[in-house]
C-alpha cells in the first residue's frame, strides 16, 4: 500500500503544474492516431467511455533498501518517466521546475502511516520517440529519492538553529552539517543510609556544531573566533527550533576550527556553551 500511496503523491505533486498540463498514471492507455489516450469510463452508462489525451507517469523502478533495526526505516530510490507530445515541451519544463520546487520546500510528509523526506532532481532528457501517427513524443525521466520510517523521527525543515551575536540585528539560520548536544551533571552522593544515593547538583549544557561558512555575518563572526581575532569572551544568541518548540540560549565559543579541502567547501565545527 505504502507504493502505491507514494506513486499517488508524486502524481499529484505533478498536476499541481501551473500550466494545465493532465498526468496520469494507473490507467489502460492506448495510441489512438499517433496520440496517448487515457480510456476510462464515464458517469453516463457502465458502458460508456470516453478518451482524453493525457500525459503518463509511468513508474520504471522502485528500489527499497531495508534497515534491520526497530525504526521501520526504507529508503527508496525511485525512477519515473513521463512522454509527451514535443509541442508542450515548454510546459513541460515549467511542470517539472515546479514539481522540483514543490518538494525542495516541502520535503516532509506522511504517507500510509509512515514518515517521509523526499529528495528529487531535476528530469533528465531521454531520447525521443516517434510513434505510428507521425507524432514526435519527448520523455523525461526523474528520479525521486525517500527516506521512510514509521517509529523513528525525520529531522524538518522548520527544524533549525539560528545564531546572532547577542543583542545585534536579526537572527541568521546556521547551515548545519550536523550537530551534537550535551549536557552533563554533577552528582553529590547522599551516604544517610548505607546505601548511598545521588543527586545533581548542577549541570553543564554544550553544543558542537558543524556548520558551512557561507559568507554572512554570523559565519564571519564564528570565522573570526576561530581564526583568534575575535574577542574570547564575545557573546552570542543561540536558538533553536525542533520539533516546533523554541529554546533560547545565551552562549560563548569555547573551541572551534576551520577544515578547507581543495575545490570543497569550507566547514566551521565549534563548542559553544551556556553563560548567563
């Protein structure tokens, strides 16, 4: 069910199309003189059909890489293909733009019960097809990427850290690699009894980040620190979304370095932790 339900969503991401394009998928389609006709009934008679020229998505593969563990975690990477008469060609390139579009700000969703980040590409030109009628056909391929699982969470887009030096200006988002939360407490042993027991006392909060510089000015900033012409002691606001809760920090940078590799890009890793 869950492919099927997948195929579905795809289909109708791509008639979301501003162009009046119609693609269809799951029907009985014929040549009818040199152009593809969807065959399907009408509302009239059970034995009336009527034809309606149509764009198809036709599913090629769909390859799913299993986890073993508790998580319920697929991923997927599917192949679909789509023909068309060349004189909506234009169209068609505006379809798929926005199909790209559409998931590239809208990554996540729930499908048949399961959590889904999608990823795809841009389609790929396929060689074109002339059919008996004369017609010339173009075809595309894409290629949809998916991360499904049922018990485990999917980082989000609206998932972010964002980071100002404190009291200056807007915040700016942080474009994470990945990053690592801490927090660690110290305990005091209670030994009234001779079972000894423990409690926290205090606790200490950190965050390593990998982030990649990309020229703003809280990068800069976070550049600077690490390249030691910054003030030690310089403070930051640290916020963060997850999971639609907000948690605000105050911070200090107490380590960091720059990793540059030939024609890659430039990677920031930093700790910061907690001040009043």
């Amino acid at each position: 069910m869950f492919k099927e339900e997948l195929y579905n969503k795809v289909l109708d991401v791509l008639n979301l199309n501003t162009s009046g394009l119609t693609f269809y998928g799951g029907y009985h389609m014929v040549m009818y003189n040199g152009i593809i006709m969807v065959i399907d009934k009408t509302t009239t008679s059970a034995f009336d059909f009527s034809a309606k020229e149509v764009i198809p998505l036709s599913e090629e593969y769909n390859n799913e890489t299993p986890s073993v563990n508790d998580s319920d975690r697929s991923d997927y990477v599917i192949q679909y293909q789509i023909m068309f008469k060349l004189e909506v060609l234009d169209e068609i390139k505006t379809a798929l733009e926005e199909f790209r579009t559409y998931f590239y700000a809208n990554k996540q969703h729930v499908i048949d019960g399961y959590n889904v980040t999608f990823k795809v590409t841009r389609g790929d030109k396929q060689p074109t097809w002339t059919p008996d009628g004369g017609d010339f056909y173009g075809r595309y391929k894409l290629t949809v990427y998916c991360t499904a699982t049922k018990n485990g969470y999917l980082y989000k887009d609206t998932d972010k850290w964002e980071m100002r030096v404190k009291d200056t200006g807007d915040y700016v988002q942080l474009v994470e690699s990945q990053d690592i939360m801490s927090n660690n407490a110290n305990s005091q042993p209670d030994n009234a009894t001779t079972r000894i027991k423990h409690f926290n006392t205090s606790s200490s909060w950190a965050n390593k980040f990998q982030v990649f510089y990309d020229g703003g000015i809280t990068s800069e900033k976070i550049y600077s620190w690490i390249a030691n012409k910054e003030n030690i002691n310089t403070k930051f606001d640290l916020r963060e979304t997850f999971n639609g809760v907000v948690r605000d920090y105050i911070v200090i940078i107490t380590g960091g370095a720059r990793t540059k590799t030939k024609n890659g890009m430039a990677i920031l890793e930093f700790d910061v932790r907690e001040v009043e």
